[in-house]
C-alpha cells in the first residue's frame, strides 16, 4: 500500500469513528436543542394549560387522557389565541384523534364557538355522531347524509340570525357526499301562440308552443331575440326570468321517485333480524305512518314495540341486535338529491359554521379530486380548519402541497406559491417540490440523424420526483400548525406491547422454477417494449410479477395491453395443497388459537385474482373458523358486521385492508398478518394498527409475509422507504418490522422496473 493510500484509510478510519447515529446523536445533545430551538421560535403551546380549558375538559361525559388534553390545549391556543387558519392533529392510530377533535369542540363552544361541521368517511358518519353523544351529552348533532339532506339544509338555512343555541351543534357529511353539484331539471311553461305565415298560397295561421315563465308568463328568448320552442328549451344551463327572477329549474332527485310504503319496507329491511316477510308483517300490523313516525325520531320505541295484546314484538337476543344496530342507522324518508357541500358554499353566510374538522385528511391530498377540491371550498367557507390525520405525509413533498393549499391558501400566496394565468396549481406544486421536496433531473443521451454534416448527439432532460422532505419544509409548513401525538405518549399502562415482524418465505421448488421463467420471459419483453419507448407494459409487468407467486393457484395469461398479444402463459402449480406463504398464515393461525387470540388476515387480491374463497376454504380444512369481509357489506354496516362474526366465534378475518383502514377499532383481533402490502402507504400505516389502539390489553403482533428473492420483497423494502421519509413529518425515526429491508430509492413502481430492466 502506498503512503497516500495509507494516509487515506487512515483518515477514513477516523471519519468512521466520528460518525455516530442520529437518534443517538438527538439523544446526546436533544435538550440543548431544543432549547435553542424554543429561543428562536418560541412554542405556540409550552406545557402550561389553561385552566379555563382543562375545567371545561373536566364537565366533559368522558374525560380526555393527559396526553389528549395537552393536543386539545396546544390546538385551541392555535387556532382561537393565536388565530392560525388551520391545525393538524397528526396522531398515530389508535390516540383517539376523533375524541381530541370532539374535546377541541368543546373547549371552543365553551370561548363562544356554536356550530362545527364535520367531514367524515362514509363508514364513520355514525360514528361520529355516537362518539359526540358519549362525550358532550348536551351536543345536537345533525347528519346530512341521507335523502332528507335538502330538508336539513333548509332548516339551517332559517337558522341564519337566530339566537345562538346554548348547545354545541355538530353537522356531519360523508366523504362521498363531497362533490359539487346537484340534479335538476327545467321547468319552463309551454305558451300557446299562433302566427300568421305569407306564403304562394296566402296567409297561413300556424300553432307556436313557446317556451314561457312558470310564474309572470315572459316568453323565453335566445340571444338573437328568436322564441324559444317548448320542446327545444335546452337544458345545458340553469337560467332565471329576466322579469319576475323566478327560477326556470327545480332540483330532482335521481331514480324512481318511491311510494312512502315502500320507502319504510326498505328501512326495515336494513335491520338486522328483518327480512322481507317480516317488514311486510308489520306493515300490516302497525302501518306504514306509525312506523316511518318511530324509526325517524324514537328508535327505542320501536325496540320496544308491542302488538294489540301487550306482548313484546321482538325477543331480547333480536331487540339487542336491533338496538346496536339503531345506534349506526339513520332512517331517511325526505327528497332530494341536493349535495351539502353546494349548498353551503351557495346558501350559508361565511360565518354560520366556526370549526370545520377534516376526519382521514389525507385522503383530500389528490390534485385532481373532486372531494379535495369540495374539502378546499368548504376550509374557505368556514375559515378554520382542523384537520385529522395519522398519517401526514406518504413519502412527496407534493402530498402536502394541496393539502396545505386547501386549508390555508393565504399562507402559501405569500410564500410565492400561485395558480398560474389558466388558473392550474401545476407550477406551484412543481415549484413547492423543488424548493422542499426531491426533484431528479434525468438527462438522457441519445444519437441523433438529423445532422447533414456529422453525428450528433440529442440530449434529453425528464424531471422526476422522489419521496423526501426537505428539514426546511418541515420547520416552516408542519412544525407551526402541527400536532403530534403517539400512542406511547398516552401513558404507560394504557397500551400493551407492539411488535412488527417481517418472515421471509421460501418457494416450493417448481413454483421458484416457474417465477423465474415469468420472470425472465416478461423482462425481456418489458425491456423490448421501452427501447422503442413503449411504457404500456410497465404496469402489466409488474403486477404480474407481484401477484403471481400468490395466485398460482390458477393459471397465469399474460398479453399485452394494447396489441392482446400473448406475452406468456405459466400453468397453476398448486391445487388444493396450500402454497408456502398460505402454510405460513395457517401455522401462524393454529399458533394464535392455541393462544385464544385472533387473527385478521389481509390481502389486496379480493378482485379478478380473488384469493379469499381459497384462502376461507383452506384455513377451514385446518380446523379453523373463518369470516371473509368483502366490499359488497355497506360501509355503514362493517362495524356491525364484524362484531357479528366475533359473536359467532371466528377465528380468522380475511379482508382487503382497504376495506377497515380508517376508524374501526378491530380489538378482538390482536394479531395481523399482511399476505401483501399493496403500494399505498397510508393503507398499510393505518390497516397495521386498527388493532394496537386504547382499549387493547392483549399484546399487539404485525406480521408481513413475502416470498423470498421475488419482487414482493423489493415491493416491501420501498414501502419501508416510504413509510421513513412519511414518518420524518411526525419526528419519528422508524424502527418498525420493516426496517430491516429498508434501503434508499424511487417510488415503488418505478425502482421496481428499474431493477427488472437493469
């Protein structure tokens, strides 16, 4: 070795000694950081709570942990002291951020708030409103998610001006009531008239059906002056009298228009234990106006129904199913199609709702969604925003770009952040991952023939993003207006012990064999395809090669997306024998019912490559008893439902995690198993932790399965990524179950079809 190379391990050496961890270097020096942070931005919230507040806190129904009250405190001071548009909760699952929310509520009903609306998803709109009954016993809640929506609105409308109640009011919609718009129809009169037309043979009086006022008669015009037939009125615009200003439209509600008979057989049908015969029975026996007057405004007068002679309609078993499931319906026998959010935004003054609460926020970061764009209309409407979220961030900086442009827009036109002259984000989001995010500036050299004297070459530059958030970003959009909250901040003794684990499964011999044909067969088609700059294949490809291993249970036809030609085609290996990973879920089960625990089991191949039937079928064979949660149970009804087979003693829950990712508290399942992750890192967060969440006392097991040297594991190693760069927006340095395969890269499709195409 020669001295300069001896020189330079040497120095080499002594950088390494040098370096030390970043969370031991945090742990070292942590507190003269953070007071050198605390000197030059001083906290919003420094620990010190207000008394006022924490003695409202106390009259609650339920009283808030320390940990909840301090988020509740720190929000407050935000939002009401320090008047900041908006505030993030960003608590890890299972902290109870829908009673943080309630508790903020109320705090600020108490300092003269009086009306909060609430953004909820759809299979938690009951939900809430249980939750808001259980913890202010004095708070009226009204939710506008049903046919009788319309109705509601008008109610409030006629509450512009009045006298404040002395209760806080609480107004939930459901995500998929976020759109902008309604169903209509005109309503234009015909107008008889007759005009006289000279032609070869005289005169001739013709019959005219003009289109006409409803209400003062005013002939309808087009832009020329030309009267406007009936029948050829267009319906492509809403329009009003020039004269009277009478509307020439009427909202309609869409399908069939319902007699009240069959709407209230319908209603009954919803209940448990209440089939068609039965809602006939009592049809018959009550009538359809006593019913309809019962399950609209006192359900446990209908529980406790009696007949002519006295006796108790339902049992006991069958009024207790009935009554829990009363406590998540909402029956509705109004009209009207009119979407809540239109109707805000149209009829109700700036300051008629003081709080809006944004449930699952994240769900609203899209660009294009039109439920994020109604979520935008409605933070400008009320003015403040608190928004809901476990998981911030998902690994781009642009995931918090419109986020942060729908609940506080005035904050990010200061920071230079504008709609462009056509009036699209496209520019300042782009702008916002540049200066915060990570952006890649990928040049590519290619020869070109377009030189008549000599061989040139073309260079072309395509602009990539990739996950990342810059401290910079952090300190200036996510530190101020947030707050954070774990669960292992709630206090020690309120959640058992949580463990991540990731098993790496082996293939059997002939389905290894198999893979790696698949494999190697669609690489070279796929890298056949983007020499001649072909991407279409790119999806196949890698879906393929991520399912495969686990569906090849049945035959495998590969053809390409545009062409149908045929790509390949492999054979299923197994039968009714189970595959490697199912094995592993079986032993995993057996093991935990040895245990007296149970196990939810996910997998995001519930469609085309539907792996629950199989699944259901083999974990039975194994002594097991399983229940399989699909999508065709209304999302109102999930919570119901599974309580329903945890009463009938299962032992397995088979799901696709999309299906319980948000707000249901899965406690009776302490032990989860991924037979896949799928690419959505909001899903995965939240889906791992529906059963580690207060009120669990069994200790909490996360289990990933992947199939070993395949592209499921490349799969989990960049979601690992991903949930690290997520999980910098919350403070946190990760050391999941996942860290192990953790390691630098793109999103995950594209560092996969680079490895397949290396």
């Amino acid at each position: 070795m020669s001295e300069l190379e001896t020189v330079e391990a040497e120095n080499h050496d002594t950088v390494e000694a040098n370096v030390i961890p970043l969370s031991q270097f945090v742990e070292d020096f942590g507190d003269g950081l953070l007071e050198a942070v605390a000197r030059q931005n001083p906290p919003v919230y420094d620990g010190h709570p207000d008394p006022f507040r924490d003695l409202v806190m106390e009259g609650f129904t339920r009283d808030p942990f320390p940990a909840q009250r301090d988020a509740v405190q720190a929000v407050t001071r935000l939002l009401v002291d320090a008047g900041e548009p908006g505030a993030v909760i960003n608590a890890e699952m299972g902290t109870g951020k829908t009673m943080m929310a309630i508790a903020t509520a109320g705090v600020m009903h108490a300092e003269g708030a009086r009306r909060f609306l609430v953004i909820s998803p759809p299979h938690l709109v009951y939900k809430w409103r249980r939750e808001i009954k259980d913890t202010l016993a004095n708070a009226r809640v009204w939710v506008l998610n049903g046919p009788d929506t319309l109705r509601k609105l008008l109610a409030m409308r006629e509450m512009v001006g009045a006298p404040a109640s002395d209760a806080p009011e609480f107004y939930i919609i459901g995500r998929v009531r976020m759109r902008m718009g309604f169903h209509w129809k005109p309503t234009v009169a015909s107008r008889r008239l007759y005009e006289r037309l000279e032609g070869e043979n005289g005169s001739v009086l013709t019959r005219v059906d003009a289109a006409a006022c409803p209400d003062c008669g005013t002939l309808v015009r087009d832009e020329e002056g030309n009267l406007i037939p009936f029948d050829r009125y267009p319906d492509d615009s809403r329009r009003k009298c020039p004269e009277c200003g009478a509307a020439w439209w009427s909202l309609i509600r869409p399908g069939r228009p319902k007699a009240q008979r069959e709407m209230v057989r319908d209603a009954l049908m919803q209940i448990p234990t209440i089939g068609q015969k039965s809602a006939d029975r009592l049809l018959g026996q009550f009538g359809e106006a006593v019913l309809e007057d019962m399950l609209s405004d006192n359900l446990y007068e209908f529980v406790n129904l009696m007949d002519e002679n006295g006796d108790l309609v339902f049992g006991d078993r069958q009024a207790a199913r009935i009554e829990r499931r009363l406590a998540t319906l909402e029956f509705s026998f109004g009209q009207g199609g009119y979407q809540p959010t239109e109707f805000i935004k149209r009829q109700l003054p700036p300051d008629f709702f003081d709080l809006l609460i944004v449930d699952e926020g994240h769900e609203y970061k899209n660009e294009g969604s039109a439920q994020g764009q109604a979520m935008g209309v409605l933070a400008n409407k009320v003015g403040k925003v608190l928004l809901l979220t476990g998981t911030l961030m998902g690994g781009y900086a642009s995931d918090l770009f419109f986020l942060l442009w729908r609940i506080m827009p005035q904050r990010m036109v200061e920071d230079g952040f504008r709609p462009n002259a056509r009036g699209s984000l496209g520019s300042a989001a782009m702008a916002f991952m540049r200066e915060h995010g990570v952006l890649k500036d990928i040049y590519k050299e290619s020869e070109s023939n377009s030189h008549r004297t000599a061989r040139g070459k073309r260079i072309t530059v395509r602009t990539a993003k990739g996950p990342g958030f810059g401290p910079q970003g952090i300190a200036r959009y996510v530190l101020p207006y947030t707050v954070f909250l774990k669960l292992k901040d709630i206090g020690s003794g309120v959640l058992p012990p949580y463990d991540e684990r990731y098993v790496d499964v082996a293939m059997e011999a002939e389905q290894a064999s198999r893979y790696r044909s698949l494999e190697s067969t669609l690489t070279a088609e796929l890298k056949q395809a983007l020499r001649t700059g072909d991407n279409s294949l790119l999806g196949v490809v890698l879906n393929t090669l991520l399912a495969w291993p686990d569906t090849c249970f049945r035959e495998e036809v590969v053809k390409h997306p545009r062409t149908r030609a045929l790509l390949s085609y492999v054979g299923s290996v197994f039968g009714d024998e189970p595959s490697p990973k199912e094995q592993a879920l079986i032993d995993l089960c057996r093991q935990q019912k040895a245990l007296g625990r149970r196990v939810l089991a996910y997998t995001v191949y519930t469609g085309t490559r539907d792996t629950t039937a199989r699944l259901k079928a083999l974990l039975q064979q194994a002594g097991l008893k399983v229940g399989v949660l699909k999508a065709s149970v209304d999302t109102s009804r999930r919570e119901d439902w599974i309580m329903e087979q945890v009463e009938k003693g299962i032992d397995v829950l088979v799901t696709n995690p999309e299906l319980v990712k948000t707000g249901l508290d899965l406690l009776d399942f302490p032990t989860i198993a991924f037979l896949q992750t799928g690419y959505n890192v909001y899903t995965l967060q939240q889906a791992a932790r529906r059963s580690w969440r207060i009120g669990q006392t069994q200790p909490v097991e996360v289990v990933f399965l992947g199939y070993a040297e395949t592209a499921q594991t490349a799969c989990l190693s960049l979601m690992a990524s991903k949930i690290a760069v997520s999980q910098s927006t919350s403070g946190d340095m990760p050391e999941t179950g996942l860290d192990v395969l953790n390691q630098d890269g793109d999103s995950i499709e594209v560092a996969l079809a680079k490895q397949l195409a290396a």
